[in-house]
C-alpha cells in the first residue's frame, strides 16, 4: 500500500485518501499555479496509526523518499544549520474540520538551524527566534500535551519584565531568552528535552496530527457534523513559506465571491508582516483585500489572475489562503467554499446566468436542510444576547414572548395581542389552543418526535424541547439560579435550541412570504428570493415524487397548497375530537348501551362532515387521505390522577360527583400498561361498533356534497395500525357498504388503503395489498416498532449514549434508518406492487420531510412523500435533487 503522495501524484478527487487539503493543493500544483512543494501522507496511514495504536509499516521509509525529493526540489536539507528547510506539518481530512485538528509549522529547527534560518532572511535574527519559539510552544502542545497556557504565561512574563505589551516589541535577545524558557517548561512537563533531531521532530508531529483525529473536539464536531469517525485524517508536509519577513511579506484569506450573501465578486482580508495564526488569532486588524493593490500590485494581480482560474476550473465559489513571501505569492490552501443558505442559492443561479453550470447542477449545489434555514424568521443577534439554557431544537424559528405555563394563559395573554411563549414540562393534546396562541413553545422534557415537537412541526411554530435543566413549577421556571416568573420575557431558538433573557429582535422570512404569495415589495428583486424561485421550479419539473401534506384543519391545508402541496396525505381525524366535542366522546365512552352510544355517534356525525367538507374544499381536485381515528380512547379523558384527585376532594366535602366517578371508573377500566401497543388504531374500529362507520359515513357525506357544489373531491380512506389482512377487509367490507350507499349514485370515488405502520403489516404486504388500494408508510411507528423504542420517551432519555457510541448519527425518528425500518418499507412496497400492480405508496410519518429520507423514498420507488406544510417546499425541493442525482448515477 502506499502512504505518500507527492502533490504532483493527487488531484482534486482523492479527497478520501489525501484529505480535502492535500487533494486540492494537488489540484492547484498540477495547474501550474505557485504551490509550495510538499507531499501528503494518506488517511489510510491515519487509520492503520490509530487502528495499532502505533507505528505504521513502510510509511517511515515513503517519508524518507519524499522528504529527499522535496530536499532536492528546495536545494535545502530539512534542519540544515547553514540552510534549513523547514516544513508545515497540516492535518486535512476528507472532510473540513475548521480548528478541530492540529498543525505544527516550522519543523526542522533546531539550535543549530536557527542560526542558519536567521541568515536565510538576510540576517533577521528576530524573526529566526520567534520562528523558533513558536515550533517549540506549538510542538510542545500538539506533540506532548504540555498546557498551552504555560508557554502564554512565560510569554507575558517577558513583555512584563520589558515594560511591553506587544509581542512584536520583544527583540532578538528576548526571543532566545524565551526560548530558554520555552525549553524549561518543555522539559518540567515532558521530562525531556525538545527533540534537536529535524528528523525525529517531523515524525513525532506527523503521529500527533494523526491522534488529533480522535481528539474530542473533533469527536463532538463530526458527531454535530455527521461526518463518519472512522475516515482519519491525512497529513500535509509542506515547505514552509513566511508571511512574517517584512513589510514586502504577509498572509491573507480571499473568497472568489462573498460567502455571507453570494455577491458578485472578490472577498477577502490581509494582514502584511504575519503568519497565518495571526490571522486567526486577530491578534491585528486585518485589511480588506482591495487594500494589497496598493501594497503590492504584482502579487495582487496574480491572486486576482489565480483565483479566476480556480473559480472557472472548480466553477463553484472556491476559498483561499494565502502568503506573500518577500514580494513572492504562493497558495497555501483552496477549498470549495463553504457558504450561508442564501449564498449557496444565490451563486447557484448566478452560476447557471453565467452559462457555468446547468440547472440540474444548480439543484444539487443547495439543499433543502438550506431551504429551511431560510423560511425560519431568525433573530438578530447582534446585540450578543446571553443564552440562559439550550434544549433541543425541536421546531425551527426564532420566538419572543411573555412566559405563560399553561395553555387558557397562552390563549388569554395572546388574545390580548400580546407575544407568548409557553412553557411546559411536556405538552398534551389539551394543550393545543396555547400551543397555537403562542409564539413558541419550551419544554423541560421530551425529544424531537414528542407531541410538542411533532405538533409545532407541523405548525411551522418555533419550539424548544428537552430543555432539561429548566425546572418547571406552577408560576415560574428556574436554571441554575436564575428564576423566570409567568410574564417576564423570554426568546427562544428553535434551530439552536437556545433560550435567552428578554425580547431578542426577529426578522422574518422573505423566502416565506415569497411562497406565501406574500412579498414584502421591499424583496421584489431580491436576488435571493428570484434564485429559490428558479430552483425550486426546476426541481417541480424534475421530481418524480409527488408531494402531499400532513393537514387537518382547512388553514393548514390552505397554506400547504400554496407551498405547493399535491394534496393530503394523511389528515388526522383525532384533532377533531377535542375542545367542545370532548364531551361527545365522553359520552360514546361512557355510553351503557347501544342506544347511548349511537346517539354520541350520531351526534359526532355532521361535526366530522363539516370538518371533511371544509378540508375537501381546500384540496379541491386533489387527493385527500383521511384516516379513520388512531390513538386510544382514554387519550381523550382526563388524567387517572386529576380525576382521583377530584373525586376524593368531592367526598371529603361530603358530595355526590356522579359524571367524575363514571369517568373514573372507565379510565380504570380502560387504562394500560403500553397504550401505543393497546386499544388503538384499527383495533378501535374492530372493537367499538358504529365508531368508523361514522367518520366513513361522514366522509362520503362531505365528498358528495362538494360534488354537489361542482367541486372535485378526492377522498381515500386510509385505516391505522393494520397488522394483519383479516383487520383490514372487516373494515374494509363495512366502508365498502356505507360508501355505496351515500356515494353510490353520485359519481364520487373513495379509496380504501392502509397504513404501513407495524412491522407484521410491511412482512405480509403482499397479502394486505389484496385489500388495499393504496400504502402509506407510517415511518413514526414503523421506527418505534422496528427498534422497540418508545416514540415519546427514548430521544430525550439516551439517545445521547446512542450517538455517541455510534450506533447510529442521527435519530431514526428524524431521518429513516435504511438498513432497518428501510428494508421494512423495501419490502412492502416491493411485495405490495407484485400483488396489486399500480398499488399507489407514500410515505406520511415525520421521515417524509426530512431530505435524506426523501432520497431514500425516490429511490425505493414511492409515489409520494406526505409532510407537514412548512416542510413541502423542502420535500419538493430535495424530491427534485433526488432525481437529478439518480439520473447521473444511471449515465455512468
Ligand atoms: C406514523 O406512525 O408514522 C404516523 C404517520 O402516524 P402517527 O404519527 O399519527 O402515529
Ligand atoms: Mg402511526
């Protein structure tokens, strides 16, 4: 195997064997562009380092080989003291880590070399011991573990002994007396002294950048990141070159247009007389890079020539950095550059007007994880807030308003017109009219799929959840020490998670407004807004899923067809049963006899023909998948403790509750030790008799009646929880009968399909597909029942030791697990199709919005996703890119 790469050897592709650095240093080496030369040990050495927890066999003896030919391309040997060649040593993985792994510059000098380095820059003694100090502190750090903070003492203890405050006030002789110093705390920590030998400095500083893989820094960055732990990391050995050497000297930054908004043109900062570091460590002022054609017109021009060449060869926003040495220009580093979401969108329709790229390239240069960052509203952080606590960001968006701590509070407070934040341990279905009269929503528990999560989702409202070091009372929170009471202000973010003190300014979405038909005129020729415009069509015209929402009110299903949502794919009818009609349900519950319970039906009736008439209307002419009720009963009735409580409190004054001593009794009776595997879903309709009948009565009903009115409805009726064929056709044979009789004669067709929601259902689809005009992937509790984890329970109580073992990188209730609930969903859709060809699949669970998921689901061939409103766009979005990119993958 071989190790190491001269830069001549690489090119840009190789970014898995030498890193992003060392490919395109590479790269810019083999356009003849000014690269010092160097060579690049391979990540596969990295992980052969780590995987022995030592040597690697023949890297030492490739390292001699090319260090040889780089000696001889230089005319210098490594550590010569008459003239020394002295080398970086640079980490670069596959992918950019910013400041997570280590580098060690100027390797190769010694006491000796130091002399020889000093008369390399024409005598500059001062230079050739600050250089030296330099290696020492950082090898001392990388290499060795000594506390960095050591070397900063001694530092600031030399400027206190001179009277300064600035390092470059330290001359020639206070520099070697650092050194001195230097080498003492080297020595106190290691217990030997700083390695003289070049040779063996180089090693040593190769296998640190090569442990820097697993520093934990760079742990928790590619956890955050989701970049794999396995890749390690390469290793760049590169001729040092000086940005330090004088004013004719110096170091700089440029993008070859701007990162933040996509303008048009160079960007960049220089700082003249410095290294690298200086710049990142802001120790001066940089000036903006138009400032180095006045400095040095000649080696701005070739930058300016150079990155033309890297723009066009790359044809993308390419990033560099830079050294002027002594009126001499070399690249350290390019990159294709990183961006905010609106540069991304922008320069890729500015690379499509400049004939660069194509609209299907266009497409895959942003994402939709980009395009939602643009439809939240954000806050302006510019005043720097001070952030009291994080949770998990649960819903996108930035929020401020007055705390409350229960739902009638949140309603009250905002009818007031005031802004409301509330705050919660974890939130119900009760809590639904102060979930939507607030601006956001904390919570001290739960995860990303809790029902605050899921129901803020689909509201498109910021939420916070599992902020757990919140703790919640009646009128007030505490963190820490610090106390919030019911009124005071609060802002959350719901993409960082984060919670601050006080009203933080928000700006809203002009990406929002745009698809809401809404436009402030102030964006009217927003760049911006005109580049997701064109994506966005493009990818409608690519895509071959379709995209569906998740609705169950008329507004929600209004909005989402302006979001460009093809209809409903999963209207969920339990929303419906709560407020007012609370005491219907009550009524079917408790009902003694037939009689009583068919008059709770009967009363249900034309409120759930009128919730249909009105989602129908909205989606006229598009499919509408309703699904008949899903959770338990008891999810409907008050809490066993509030109701034990009430009725306790009620005899002890000596009173006769006999409606609470009812619901007592049936919530008793009906409770269970795992709801979410009890009395619900299709088990409902099987066991409570007329209940399915009346919502499939109803939505008959409500689809004629729009027929009546001219209108075009599309209803299907979509059965929960089905595990087994035999559920289904019972069912299916009682709709098929009331279907016919209201619908019969009217020209109104109502399908009837199923849910793909328990694992049994997805292993015998090709049986359940005799029953079932259509699938739809309940992905929330396929997961929770493939993996047996707890939907509302496991990502806030130890998903963390999950992610940190490894065992997966990201939640699978948030993006599908492939190779598990994916295979679930591979089969059925495969088996289903082999026994009813034409079977119609989508996908309605929280994976159908999520861009990952949505490659995976136009790969395993679906017809549709289903997601709630805010996220159609994204869907559409990502649904096109999908296509774009299994398109090329079919041309190769
Ligand atoms: C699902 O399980 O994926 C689903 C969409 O149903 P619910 O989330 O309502 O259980
Ligand atoms: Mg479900």
């Amino acid at each position: 195997m071989k190790f190491v790469y001269d830069f001549a050897e690489g090119n840009k592709d190789l970014k898995d064997l030498l890193g992003g650095k060392g490919a395109n240093l590479a790269e810019m080496t083999n356009l003849g562009l000014p690269v010092p030369p160097g060579f690049t040990i391979t990540t596969e050495a990295c992980q052969q380092y780590l995987r022995n927890g030592q040597h690697v066999d023949g890297l030492a003896g490739e390292i001699d080989t090319h260090l040889e030919a780089l000696e001889s391309a230089m005319g210098r040997r490594l550590g010569d003291p008459a003239d020394p060649l002295l080398v970086s040593v640079r980490s670069g993985a596959k992918f950019s880590m910013p400041g997570m792994m280590e580098t060690v510059l100027n390797v190769g000098l010694n006491d000796a070399s130091v002399a020889g380095l000093s008369r390399q820059a024409g005598g500059n003694d001062r230079f050739a011991w600050d250089s030296y100090r330099r290696l020492i502190q950082m090898f001392g750090k990388t290499v060795c573990d000594v506390p960095g903070h050591e070397f900063e003492d001694a530092l600031h203890e030399a400027k206190t002994a001179k009277g300064v405050t600035d390092d470059v006030q330290l001359d020639a002789e206070d520099l070697r007396a650092l050194v001195t110093a230097y080498k003492k705390v080297f020595v106190k920590h290691t217990g030997h002294d700083f390695p003289q030998d070049p040779r063996e400095q180089l090693d040593l500083a190769v296998e640190a950048v090569f442990r820097s893989w697993n520093a934990d820094r760079a742990v928790l960055y590619r956890r955050q990141e989701r970049i794999p732990t396995d890749l390690g990391t390469a290793v760049n050995v590169v001729a040092m070159v000086f940005g330090n050497l004088g004013s004719d000297s110096g170091t700089g930054v440029a993008f070859t247009r701007d990162p933040a908004t996509g303008e048009q043109g160079v960007y960049g900062d220089y700082l003249a007389n410095a290294q690298g570091e200086d710049v990142v460590a802001g120790i001066r002022n940089t000036l903006p890079l138009a400032d180095l054609e006045q400095l040095d017109k000649t080696s701005y021009d070739e930058l300016m020539r150079i990155m033309a060449t890297l723009e066009g060869h790359y044809r993308d926003l390419c990033d560099i950095e830079f050294t002027i040495e002594r009126g001499k220009l070399w690249m350290l580093q390019t990159r294709v550059g990183k961006r905010t979401a609106a540069a991304a969108f922008t320069i890729a329709a500015q690379l499509v007007d400049e004939g660069v790229i194509d609209l299907d390239e266009a497409l895959t240069r942003v994402s939709g994880a980009q395009l939602a960052q643009l439809m939240f509203p954000r806050f302006d952080l510019s005043g720097s807030p001070e952030s009291i606590t994080r949770g998990v960001g649960a819903s996108p968006g930035a929020a401020y308003g007055q705390v409350v701590f229960t739902s009638q509070q949140a309603v009250e407070v905002a009818a007031e017109g005031r802004p409301v934040i509330l705050v919660r341990r974890e939130t119900n279905p009760d809590d639904l009219p102060g979930m939507i009269a607030a601006n956001g929503i904390l919570t001290s528990r739960g995860g990303k799929t809790s029902h605050a999560a899921v129901v803020a989702r689909g509201m498109g409202k910021t939420c916070v959840c599992g902020a757990d070091d919140v703790a919640v009372s009646q009128d007030s929170f505490a963190v820490g020490e610090a106390v919030v009471r019911e009124g005071d202000v609060i802002s959350i973010d719901g993409t960082t998670g984060r919670v601050y003190l006080g009203e933080v300014p928000v700006r809203p979405s002009e990406v929002v407004q745009y698809f809401e038909g809404d436009l402030d005129p102030a964006h009217a020729n927003d760049p911006l807004v005109a580049a997701v415009h064109r994506l966005i069509t493009h990818a409608d015209e690519k895509r071959r899923l379709t995209v569906r929402t998740n609705a169950d009110t008329g507004a929600d299903a209004a909005r989402a067809r302006r979001f460009g949502a093809q209809g409903i794919g999963l209207c969920r009818t339990e929303h419906m049963f709560l407020g007012d009609r609370r005491e219907l349900v009550e009524r079917l519950i408790l009902a003694r006899n037939e009689t009583e319970r068919n008059e709770a039906l009967v009363a249900l009736q034309p409120l759930q023909r009128a919730d249909f008439l009105e989602i129908f209307r909205e989606m006229n002419g598009l499919p509408v998948t309703v699904r008949l009720i899903d959770p338990p009963l008891h999810e409907f009735l008050p809490s066993l403790e509030e109701l034990a409580v009430k009725v306790a409190v009620a005899h002890e004054h000596g009173r006769h509750v006999e409606h609470d001593e009812q619901l007592l009794a049936a919530v008793r009776r009906m409770h269970e030790q795992n709801p979410m595997l009890g009395l619900r879903g299709v088990r409902l309709g099987l066991v409570i008799p007329g209940l399915f009948a009346m919502q499939v009565r109803a939505i008959a009903e409500a689809a004629v009646a729009l027929a009546a009115e001219g209108g075009n409805p599309r209803p299907e009726i979509m059965v929960p929880l089905v595990g087994a064929v035999q559920e289904l056709e019972t069912v299916r044979a009682e709709a098929e009968k009331i279907i016919s009789e209201v619908a019969g004669s009217s020209g109104v067709r109502i399908l009837i399909g199923t849910m793909i929601e328990v694992p049994r259902a997805a292993l015998t689809a090709g049986q359940i597909a005799e029953a079932a005009e259509f699938f739809s992937f309940g992905t929330n509790d396929l997961t929770q029942m493939a993996w047996g984890f707890s939907r509302d329970d496991v990502e806030g109580a130890f998903f963390w030791r999950y992610l940190e073992l490894g065992i997966f990188g990201i939640s699978p209730f948030e993006s599908i697990d492939a190779d598990g609930v994916g295979r679930l969903v591979t089969i059925a859709a495969e088996e289903g199709r082999a026994a009813r060809p034409g079977l119609k699949l989508g996908v309605c669970g929280e994976h159908g919005g999520d861009p990952d998921s949505v490659h995976f689901f136009h790969q395993v061939g679906l017809d549709y996703v289903s997601c709630s409103p805010f996220r159609v766009p994204i869907a559409r979005l990502e649904a096109g890119r999908a296509a774009v990119e299994s398109e090329g993958s079919d041309h190769r």
